[in-house]
C-alpha cells in the first residue's frame, strides 16, 4: 500500500468526499484536513512532528486516514484505557470501513487488565475471601475466564472495575511467573502480545507504552522495531507519564502483596515450615508501621522533610524484608509461586537500599502519602535526554496531537521538556465560533486567591450566574480542600434560596457514572478536582457554566515541582516564565476545553482568579484561550443567557 497523494487526501477529506458520504454527520473542516496533510508528510519522511490541534478539529480522524493508508506498522497510544477503548471499538472500525481498507489491529493493555488463570486458580481454592460480593464477584469471573477469548476485565461489566478482588485474579509485573506459570500456554496476557505483533495497528495507552519501553515488560518493546509509526493522542499527559517509568519507585501495597503472596504459597506448598508465614507476617506489621511512622495523608514530602522516626522504622522493615527473604530462599524450590516471592523480595531489597542511599542531581527522591498507603519515589527532573534518545534510536514518525501543547501558538515548553528541539510544529485553532458561542467572564472586586475567605467569594460570584445558566454548571478547583469548601458553602447557600440544582460532588461516585448522571439530571451543578479538568465531554444544554476557582498554578511544595524550578533558577532561567506559568497556561486551556464541545453549544467560562487581569502576564494566560467575547461585568454574563447573545 502506498501513500496517497496530497490532492487524494483531501479530496477524501472534502465536503461530498468519501469519508462525508460513508460517515454519517461528517464534516469537512479545514482544520483537519490541514492537519492529515502535515502528518502524510511526517510520515513519508519519518519525521517527528507536534500538532495542537483546538477542540473540535476532529484530529482522530486527522491522524487516523494518512496512518492507515501508509502501508506500515502502527502503534496509536491514547492518555486513558477509556479513550483506548473508545479508539479501537468505535473510531478506528469506522474508519477501515470508511476507506474500504483491510488491517489486523489489536488492543493491548498492561497485564493487571487481564484475567490470570494462575491467580483465579489460587483465588479460587485459598478460601481467603471475606466478602459475600467478592464470592459473588469471582463466580463471575470464574465464567468469564472460561468463556472470554481476550480476559479483558473492561469487557465484564457486573464486576466494577474498582472492586477489591480484581487484584487477586489478575497478575502485575512482581506477581507474574511469566514461562514458569503452569497456565502460560492459556495465558491472555501472551495471547494479547501475540496478537499485537501480527497486528498492523497496536493501541496502547501512555502507562503501558512507557512502563514497556523503560521496563522491558509489557509487550511494546517487542513491537518498536518493526513500528514505522508511533501517534500520541493526549500528548499532553506524556511529560508525566514517562517521568514515572523512567524512575524508580516502590509501594507500600506492592511490599504487603509480597508478604501476603508468601502466606498464601506456603500454605499451598509449604504447610510444615511454619516458620515462613510467621515472617511474612512480621514483615507485613513492619511495612504497615513504617507507614504509621509518617503522620500526613495525601501528600508528598521530599526524602530532606523526613526524620528520625521514618528511618528506624524503614530500617526494621528491612531487617524484617531479610529475614523472610532469607526463609523463601530456603522453601523456593517447592513451587513457582514460592520462586517468584524470593525473586520479588530479592529485587525489592536492592531498590529499598537503593532509595535510601544513591543520591543524585538529577533525580529527586520523595514520598507519596495517601491515607493507608504509601510510595516512595526517585523522579528524574528532566526526561529530554532520554526521550530524544529513543526517538533518535531508528528512524520512524513519531506523531505528538492534543488540544494544548502551545501556548499562545508557542511550543517552546513542551519540545524542551519532552527533548524535541527542531521537530516540526503545527497550531490549528478551533473551528467552533468561540466568538458567536462562549463568553469569559471575570468577575470584578475579587480578593487575593491566597486570602483566607477566597473560596467563599468564589462561590458568592458563581452563585447569580449559576441561577442564570440554571445549574448546568461544572465548578473546577485547583484543590480537593476547597472542592469540599465549596460543596458544603453551596449546600447552605442552595437551601438558604430554594434552588433546587442537584449537586454532585467528585468522588462520591465512579467519575463516568457521575458523568452520565449530570448529563441525565439536565440541570446539575458538579464539583470538580485534578480528574474533571480534562478528559471529560458533555455536549449540548446539560453543560452551559464552567467555573475555575483559581489559575492552576501547582503547588511550589511539590517536591518535584520544587526541585526542577530550583535547578532552571541555579541555571540562570526563569523557573515561573520557562516552567510555572506555561504549565498553568496548558491546564487551564484543558480546564477551559470542557464547555464548548460542539457547533451547538453556548455557555460562560467564568474565570475568578484577578490575577488573569491584574498581573503583567495575565494577558499571555487568556490570550492562549479560545477568542471568546470577553466581560468583567455580571450583568452581561447573566443576559448571555437570558438573550442568546
């Protein structure tokens, strides 16, 4: 298969054109076609390229036709299993319809999204389970597992994905036995990589495409060197991402798995040495109070804020990880199970020693608190190195798309932070009519945000314009404590005036459930934290409202955050103009991006923060937004509503 000709391409593009006469409600934008030609081109000359390409270009579409019709291998990596999912079931089965072209394609996901026969086994007979729904849970699975050809948990609906007993019928890189497991023949996970390599499109998304090319581990290692080209959709989300798989770190629940894996094993396959599970236990106790040694919850504290407490316990815990170390050595050969935990605890010994001793100024060591649990971590600061050197490893097009990667049309940040000087770039605005369509609206007389009363004046603005839009409103916080501020001032408020919205608040359900319950209510108010900022599409009249509370700056306690700003400043640059402020600008675009979805809605971006008016770089923050009409006065955000103008 050859690649089509520019004027091809766009002839199946234009209005009349193939893709408008076989998908029904396609468009012709120019946006898009202009976006399809740019990677034709990356692709016939195996170049990298970035395209921010606005809301509504339709760039799935835009990368999908010139990469199905190039004739070569193809890995597609989206930011969500959800978006992968949606990719491969919906978006690219039209599509292969649409050009009359016949592809093998294949979904691959990490390991933990598939059923393990091992796993179920050993869940099945250990008689561990406490919970009458787990019992009820693992009947189904048990059926699931015989009659499913991919064991993809996504594809069992009754069992929710959250519920405890999926991670123990599924297997993780520690857990794995990989060729040892009596079940490798049956295995879903090598039968999803085998049908990955035969494929001639793979979906992945970020986690497992990074966790693969630093680990080793998941499959797409295998499938580089014969890729002619890699898509990243979201590529936003990649600096993140591949920060965590080119460190190091270790968990609390993945030290308790360990020991409790042990317990399970010796009493399968070890039953007279009663010594291992006693050890297991005390190490178990050890990792639990090495946990208990730190007060804070939901939080992270740099390896420098900890104290003397942390590391006697860190100390007893490795004592204790040696210990029963020292007994699985002893018993491993009696079962794979066995073997695996001596492999685990061996590997798991040296990255705790390595933690706590190799210091570097490259990376930063901390700690991720969460209210049982906890992580430590080695970040790098920088993932540019790395990154360029696997791009420069073979040539190949590599594609970088999302709605913000620029900001005010710039791409300075994200091609430093991602390592790709002098690749080429691409900016396309949004065809949706943001003049005719949205309005942001600043209020005035707004305090300091770092004023103690702050949340309060936000809700006190909102308020009239929530009356106005008639709930249909998404309220967007920079921070869970202020969300539940808000929640319980709205609660109060709403009461106080009759107002009847529904109020829904993140986290008192599973986000797509409390998604789809806003757009059922029609005229719900939602409270949003970090996950609601983005990802996130209501289209039509159930959202007219989207209310920030403040510019999402992150917090300079960040250990992360802090030590890259520290290493731009020693190096002479501007930590706030090179790193801060572009990656505020690029939140709040995503922030912004969930209230025009389509031609047909309309609604206010109510931006409260008066540092977007009253600081010198305010005007770079909201000139990187989309061109609406913009007011600072409430009266014009209410008559939006009451007028249609």
């Amino acid at each position: 298969m050859s690649l089509p000709s520019l004027s091809e391409l766009e002839s199946m593009f234009a209005e009349g054109g193939r893709l408008s006469r076989e998908i029904p409600g396609f468009r012709a934008r120019p946006q898009q076609i202009e976006m399809a030609a740019a990677i034709l081109d990356a692709i016939a000359a195996s170049r990298v390229l970035v395209v921010e390409a606005g809301t509504g270009t339709g760039k799935t579409f835009a990368y999908l036709v010139p990469a199905l019709l190039s004739g070569g291998k193809i890995i597609v990596s989206t930011g969500t299993k959800t978006l992968q999912d949606q990719l491969y079931t919906r978006d690219i089965p039209v599509m292969l319809k649409a050009l009359g072209v016949h592809l093998e394609t294949a979904l691959l996901k990490g390991r933990a999204n598939y059923v393990c026969h091992y796993h179920l086994e050993r869940t099945s007979k250990d008689g561990w389970l406490t919970s009458r729904e787990d019992v009820g849970y693992l009947a189904l699975i048990q059926r699931f597992a015989r009659n499913s050809q991919s064991g993809d948990k996504a594809e069992l609906a009754e069992v929710p994905e959250d519920a405890s007993i999926w991670p123990m019928v599924t297997s993780t890189r520690d857990n794995c036995l990989g060729s040892d497991c009596p079940n490798h023949k049956e295995c879903f996970v090598m039968e999803a990589r085998k049908a990955a390599m035969r494929a001639d499109l793979v979906v992945v998304n970020h986690h497992l495409f990074f966790a693969d090319v630093m680990l080793k581990d998941e499959g797409v290692a295998e499938l580089l060197p014969a890729c002619n080209t890699v898509i990243f959709d979201e590529a936003h989300q990649i600096p993140e991402v591949a920060s965590l798989f080119l460190g190091e770190s270790i968990g609390s629940n993945q030290l308790i798995e360990l020991a409790r894996d042990g317990k399970i094993e010796a009493q399968i396959a070890a039953k007279d040495f009663t010594k291992l599970p006693e050890a297991a236990e005390r190490f178990e106790k050890s990792v639990k109070d090495l946990r208990l040694s730190l007060l804070e919850a939901d939080s992270r504290l740099p390896y420098s804020a900890l104290e003397q407490d942390f590391f006697e316990a860190y100390e007893t815990m490795q004592k204790k990880l040696s210990e029963y170390s020292e007994l699985l050595e002893l018993q491993a050969q009696r079962s794979e199970g066995l073997g695996n935990c001596r492999d685990r605890a061996a590997e798991f010994s040296q990255r705790l020693q390595r933690w706590k001793e190799e210091e570097s100024d490259d990376y930063i060591r901390w700690v991720e608190l969460f209210s049982q649990a906890m992580q430590l971590n080695s970040t790098p600061l920088s993932i540019a190195e790395t990154f360029s050197n696997q791009i420069a490893q073979r040539p190949r097009s590599w594609i970088f798309t999302s709605a913000t990667l620029a900001v005010g049309g710039d791409f300075a940040h994200y091609l430093a932070q991602m390592g790709l000087s002098g690749s080429g770039t691409l900016c396309l605005d949004s065809p949706f009519d943001y003049q005719g369509q949205a309005l942001l609206y600043v209020p005035e007389r707004m305090p300091d945000p770092n004023s103690r009363d702050y949340t309060r004046a936000v809700i006190d603005a909102a308020l009239p314009v929530i009356r106005a839009s008639g709930g249909r409103a998404f309220l967007l916080f920079t921070s869970l404590k202020a969300m539940r501020h808000a929640h319980g001032l709205l609660k109060e408020d709403f009461a106080r005036e009759n107002l009847d919205f529904p109020i829904l608040l993140q986290g008192e359900g599973a986000k797509n459930a409390m998604l789809e319950k806003f757009r059922n209510l029609g005229n719900a108010v939602l409270l949003g934290s970090q996950s609601f900022w983005e990802g996130v599409d209501v289209r039509g009249e159930a959202l007219s409202l989207v209310v920030i509370d403040r510019l999402p700056f992150a917090p300079p306690d960040d250990p992360v955050l802090s030590a890259r700003l520290e290493k731009i400043n020693r190096a002479g640059g501007s930590a706030f103009m090179e790193y801060q402020l572009p990656h505020a600008v690029l939140t709040l675009k995503q922030g912004a991006g969930r209230l025009i979805r389509s031609e047909e809605d309309r609604g206010v971006l109510m931006i409260c923060d008066p540092r977007i008016i009253a600081k010198s770089y305010g005007k770079r923050i909201w000139r990187s937004l989309p061109p609406m009409k913009r007011s600072r006065r409430l009266e014009e955000a209410i008559a939006f509503y009451e007028t249609g103008s």
